[in-house]
C-alpha cells in the first residue's frame, strides 16, 4: 500500500554551506506512487561524473564517529542523482524538485529503487568532493541526512556546466 507523503515530511531544509556553494537538503520517508519519467528523456551536460569511492569512505568516516552504521554504495541511487544532477546543470534550476517536477523519491523509484526512507542533499559550487561533504557537515539539515541512522544506501552525483558544479547525494533505504 503506498501512504500520500505529509507536508512536512517534504518540508525542505534551505542553508548556506560552506566552502563556496550553496546546499539544499530533503528526507521524507514514504514512496509517491506518482508516474515515471524516464531517465533518458533529460538532456545532457557536457560532463556528468560518478564520483570516487573516496566519498563514500569520508561519509562512512563521519558516520562512524556519530555512531551510525555505515553506507553503501548503490547504482540505482546513482542513476537517480546523475539524473537530478544532469537535469540542474542543464537547465539551471538547484533544489530538489526537478524541471519536470520529478521529486527525489520518484526518481528513485523510477531507477528501480524500492524504498522506505530517502533522502537527498544537493549543492552547487563546491570544487571537490570534500568540499562538498564540508559544507554538508555544516548544515544542522544535511548533517541529520548524513548522519540518520535508517539509511543504507548511498550515491553522489556531479555535473559540470558553464554556470558551474553541481551536486546531489540521495540516501535511502530499501523495502
């Protein structure tokens, strides 16, 4: 069965981080049961990346210090954040509803993710992947996704356009 999501469990949590950009972050804990869009019906950049696997040992590292378990790495998440991350850069929009109105638990479940919980921090303008982890760290927002002890899974996205980088790290857990 799937449960309508609540306002607040869509209430976006805006902040500045650090290290030169700006971050957004979002956690809900229920799947939209909306249609799909497909992946490839977005536009893209000229450079889209899946980062090293070094952010997933800095994040696993914050994470064990606060005493939550650690992440791991999933290619279906990947697809749902290269598709926001390529979809932001191309169309210079930044949050977490998309240019077609995609939000990150449909996309999710569009790359064939079946969740219970997800979550997502996107930035722009951080030069590096611990730049980016820094200015997540510093939002009360971004660190609660960061640090929530019910996700498992993990992917980060980047992609580069004429207007700069940008960023998207979706967290979930699957059913």
């Amino acid at each position: 069965m799937k449960k309508p999501l609540s306002v607040a469990a869509l209430c976006l949590v805006a902040a500045c981080g650090g290290a030169g950009g700006s971050t957004t972050s979002l956690s809900t804990s229920s799947s939209s049961g909306l249609d799909t869009i497909p992946i490839d019906a977005l536009p893209q950049v000229a450079v889209s990346e899946t980062p090293s696997q070094t952010f997933g040992s800095m994040l696993n590292g914050v994470r064990s210090g606060a005493g939550a378990g650690a992440l791991s790495h999933d290619a279906r998440l990947g697809v749902a954040a290269r598709r926001h991350a390529n979809d932001m850069a191309a169309n210079d929009v930044w949050g977490h509803i998309g240019s077609d109105g995609s939000t990150v638990g449909q996309r999710v479940t569009d790359a064939g993710y079946t969740w219970s919980a997800v979550g997502e921090n996107v930035a722009r303008g951080q030069s590096d992947e611990q730049a980016v982890l820094d200015a997540w760290m510093g939002s009360s927002g971004h660190r609660a996704n960061n640090l929530n002890p019910n996700f498992e899974d993990f992917a980060l996205a980047k992609a580069n356009s004429p207007r700069g980088t940008y960023w998207v790290l979706v967290l979930a857990r699957e059913r």
